[in-house]
C-alpha cells in the first residue's frame, strides 16, 4: 500500500486502515503528546504514513495505527485482538515490548539488546512500525526538554539508525543520523550548516548544468534512463567523513551526486561505459557493488569523473530495483514479496523472517566475507548487530555468540569444563559436527563425557576468544610445549578516539582500560584544528583481541563526555 493508498483507503470507513484509525482514535481521545500538545492521534498516523511511504501492507499500517494503545489506553490487547484478529494484536505487542528496551548506555544493555535481536527475528513487521515510531518521535523531538532530546537522540544513533542501516534501510537511517545530529553535535552541525550549504547549492547549480548532457548521451545511446537526478549527501554522513578527510570540504567529491537508474543491469554496465566516454574516470574510483554488494547488501556502480570544467563528480548507477532496496532495504524486499502474494491469490500474508527471506542471507553470506579482524576497521555500532549471532539452550536461556560460532564456542561460552568435555551436539534435535556453524534462534544441546580433552583441530574453527584460550591452556597443560599453535602472539587493538579536549580524555580513557583489565602498550596523540574548532586524535594502542572486552570498552569510551568519535582496529 501507498501513501496515496492509505490516504484513499481511509476515505471508505470499512476498510482496515481505516477502522484502525478511528479505533486508535477513540482510544487516545483524551491524551495529547506531552512534547507538543498534540492530539495523540497526530501521532499514529505520522507513524502509519512512514509504514506506507515503505509501501508496506495495510495489516502492518493497521497495527502502525494502534501501536500505542495496548501501552496507553485502557484498551489491552486482548480488546485489540477481539476487534482485529491475532496478527494485528501480535504486532501490537511486539511493539509494546519493544519500547520496553531502553538504552541506558551500561551493562545492562547488551541484554536488553539481545531480546530486541529475538523480537525482530520474530517477525520483523514489528521492527518496521518501531522504526516508523522512532522517525516520527525524531522529527517532533524539538519540542522535548534539552536532556531528553540528548538521550532520545543518542538512543536513535547507538540503536535505531544501525539498526535501520542493517536492514538495508539507508533513507532511513540517514534520516535518523540527520535528525539527531543537531543534538548531539550541536556546535559541529552549527559549522556544518555554516560552511557547507553554499557549497551544496553551488554543486547543486552545476550538476543541473551537467545532466542534460547526460540525459543526451544516454538517449543516443538507444538507453532510456528511468530517472537522472542528484541528491546531495546528508549532513550526519558528512560530518563523519570530514572527520577523516581532515575537515576539508574540498576533498569529499560526493558532496552532491548524480544518481541514473535504469532498466536492467546490462544498461547500467553500458551507462557506465558511456559516463567514461564523455568524462575520463579517476582511477580507482570506479566500484561495482553490483558484482560485490555491500555489506547490508547495498547494489549500484559507482564512478568518479573528472568533468566539464575540470570538477570531479560522482556518479551512482543502479535499477529501479536496486534503487528501491538502497532507499528501502529489507522493507522493500518485503514488500514486493506481500505483492507477489496478493497477485497469487494465496489466503495468509507471508510472515516476513529473517531466515526466509532470500535477501538476508545473501547479505549474510557477504557479512561472513568481512568478519576478518585484519582489515575490518569498523565502529561498534554496526559491528555488534553485524556479527553477532544468539543461540538457545534447552533451558530457553539465550547465548550470544560471534557469527561463525559452533558448537564449541558455544560450550566454551557456556562454561569452560564444558568446552573440555564436550564430544558432540545436537542442534535443533539432529546431531551435527562440532565444527558446524550455528545460527541465530539454533536449540543447541552439548554432550559431554567425563575426562575427554580438547582437541587441537578445534582451533580451526573455533571462532569465540573465549574458545581459542581455554583450548590453548588447556592444551598447554596436558601436552606442555606442543605445537606451535599455542605460542601465537595475542593480537593488539587500536583505539581511535576523536576528542575534544586531550588531558582529560587520556586520564578517563586510561582508567576504564585498566578498570577493564586490559594493558596499554602505547598511546599517540596529534592535534587538527578547523575552523577555529580543535579536535585531539588519539590513538591507544591495547594488548586484548577479545571482542567481547573491546566493545564493552568502546560502549564506555563512547560515554565519556569529551570524546566525540570512537573506533577501532585490530593491529
Ligand atoms: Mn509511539
């Protein structure tokens, strides 16, 4: 369904859409928003609307519509199932236990952000009217009090606009980096706004001038461009890339970008062609992510040209299709699988699982090609959700566990005398090979046997630290002085920390990483300055390859007032 849809649906009172809206309706008749004084009601609809700007179905903008009344209303959800059905009442749930997780920045995070995993691997229509909520609750945080919009807006970045990214949604998560990044940096997107709104529309004005030489290239070619625009690039992705490219606009060449989308991808492979014919290309700066998609499964070619007057310009070159799914992601996705279902006249709507649903796992097998520590620099924030997996023991209770884990990191996670002792699994009921890659929601059940020893071919395929150390000690206790495997040097991590102000971030920064146990083995610091805005570079160089340990320390870091930007490599 269409936004236009919705807004025709809601016309005709029998409708689903629009028998939710009044029933969400009488049920917050009586309360306003607290941040505006607006009717609630203003709310679920702005919440219903960004579900179908995702032309996602109308059960799920039913539900978008009544997200708030199990949690605020005297209505439950029984009353709501009654009136609706299960499905709706289900989703309705789903989003009210979902708000109940809240980023507290601490220890108690990590858990609370495992139940969110398993609520959105559940069923992810949840997920999207959560992301509709938060979208909308972001663009009226104006309204709030300063040190709510700071944890609201901070809650958005750690959590949501991840969250978004990985599922391929990059409007939407850009959207909610933009939304936020006034509060938390308000003094960074002051200069921003400053400094970099001329530029965008004096290269907005320049690539006006340049696309209907492109439009006419394209058309002599016999390629019927389905749309040639530009966007420009947001402000919170900005920010982030000046930080690398030492503030200095002038080297950020995507600043505005031309995007053509086509038929299919033979045109874009041939548009490629004919960009370069018109403008010489900069070397090593074309990149397929047709043939290599990104990570969070990102498809489109992409090049940069030297163009008229000697300006560089990039260009993005995708299909209609692409385009979709790099604006949408996986809510894309699902929406063309709702159509194809419709169209086939089958009775029950598809429930959208992560494990289903082909786009996922294409992107998953990508994520599995990255997990390579050496040339993985990557921030937490990604990182966690990225290559994370959670697993479930016969007792119900949830374990995380690194991607690529098997049942031996898993023994190992749960306790170290079971690693030792373990000989076999069984997963999901079926006896597997210790060496088999776990998935999330997997039962995994250990068999142990008394007095049985580590093997030393575990450790190929070991992928949990926690693993890889207990069969190292252990094996250095029975078999002193074996193999060279064991006398690996432990890998370092870098920390790269931006931050205000230098002496008191070392001090603070120092005294979590030994709080943590972890060593330091050495600590630079260099200066850049812009604009009359300094910033201290400091790179903290500590001896620990455990994943486990660095993001808990990234999750400290990041809390400490000064610093600004955190992220890390191993070395
Ligand atoms: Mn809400």
């Amino acid at each position: 369904m269409t936004l236009e849809g919705l807004h025709t649906a809601l016309k005709d009172k029998t409708t689903l859409v629009a028998r939710a809206a009044a029933f969400a309706k009488r049920a917050h008749q009586d309360q306003k928003r607290k941040l505006n004084n607006e009717p609630y009601f203003v709310h679920c609809q702005a919440t219903a609307e960004n579900l179908a700007s995702w032309n996602l179905d109308e059960t799920t903008i039913a539900a978008g519509f009544l997200h708030d009344v199990a949690e605020d209303t005297r209505y439950t959800r029984e009353d709501i199932e009654q009136e609706f059905g299960k499905e709706i009442a289900f989703l309705v749930d789903g989003v009210t236990k979902l708000g109940w997780v809240k980023y507290r920045g601490k220890k108690e995070q990590a858990d609370d952000l495992r139940k969110f995993m398993l609520s959105m691997a559940e069923d992810l229509r949840v997920v999207f009217i959560k992301l509709a909520d938060r979208l909308h609750n972001m663009r009226t945080l104006h309204a709030l009090a300063p040190i709510k919009q700071k944890r609201i807006a901070q809650e958005t970045i750690e959590i949501y606009a991840p969250l978004a990214y990985r599922l391929g949604m990059q409007r939407l998560s850009g959207e909610l980096q933009d939304a936020a990044f006034p509060y938390l940096y308000p003094e960074e997107y002051k200069w921003l706004l400053k400094n970099v709104k001329e530029r965008y529309e004096e290269r907005e004005k320049y690539l006006a001038g340049i696309a209907p030489l492109v439009k006419k290239a394209l058309v002599e070619a016999n390629l019927k461009p389905l749309g040639v625009d530009f966007r420009a690039k947001r402000y919170a992705s900005l920010y982030q890339k000046l930080l690398r490219y030492d503030m200095d606009i002038d080297k950020i060449h995507d600043l505005v970008a031309f995007r053509i989308v086509l038929k299919n991808v033979e045109d874009c492979y041939a548009a490629l062609g004919i960009i370069h014919k018109l403008w010489p290309p900069l070397p090593g700066r074309i990149k397929d992510y047709i043939a290599m998609p990104k990570p969070n499964g990102y498809r489109s070619l992409h090049t940069t040209v030297l163009c008229v007057d000697h300006r560089i310009v990039e260009f993005q070159i995708r299909t209609q299709e692409m385009h979709d799914e790099a604006e949408n992601g996986i809510a894309a996705h699902w929406a063309y699988e709702q159509s194809k279902w419709t169209r086939s006249g089958k009775k029950d709507a598809p429930i959208a699982d992560l494990n289903e649903v082909a786009w996922v796992s294409q992107l998953r097998s990508w994520q599995k090609q990255f997990n390579g520590p050496e040339d993985f620099i990557d921030s937490l924030k990604i990182d966690f959700f990225r290559d994370r997996i959670f697993v479930i023991t016969p007792a119900g209770e949830v374990v995380d566990l690194p991607r690529g884990a098997t049942p031996v990191d898993f023994a190992y996670q749960i306790h170290s005398e079971i690693g030792d002792q373990c000989v076999g699994a069984r997963v999901n009921g079926k006896i597997v090979p210790l060496s088999t890659q776990l998935r999330s929601n997997d039962i995994v059940e250990i068999i142990t046997q008394k007095n049985k020893k580590p093997s030393s071919s575990w450790l190929e395929f070991v992928v949990s630290s926690a693993a890889k150390h207990h069969i190292r000690s252990s094996l250095k206790r029975t078999e002193a002085g074996k193999g060279s495997l064991l006398d690996e040097r432990p890998k370092q991590v870098e920390f790269n920390i931006t931050a205000r102000d230098r002496i008191g971030v070392l001090k603070n920064v120092s005294a979590i990483i030994s709080r943590s146990h972890v060593s330091i083995v050495s600590v630079n610091s260099s200066v850049s300055s812009i604009q009359g805005v300094h910033f201290h570079i400091i790179r903290v160089k500590c001896d620990t390859d455990d994943k486990n340990k660095i993001w808990k320390l990234m999750l400290k870091l990041k809390g400490l007032p000064e610093v600004k930007e955190i992220n890390y490599r191993f070395v």
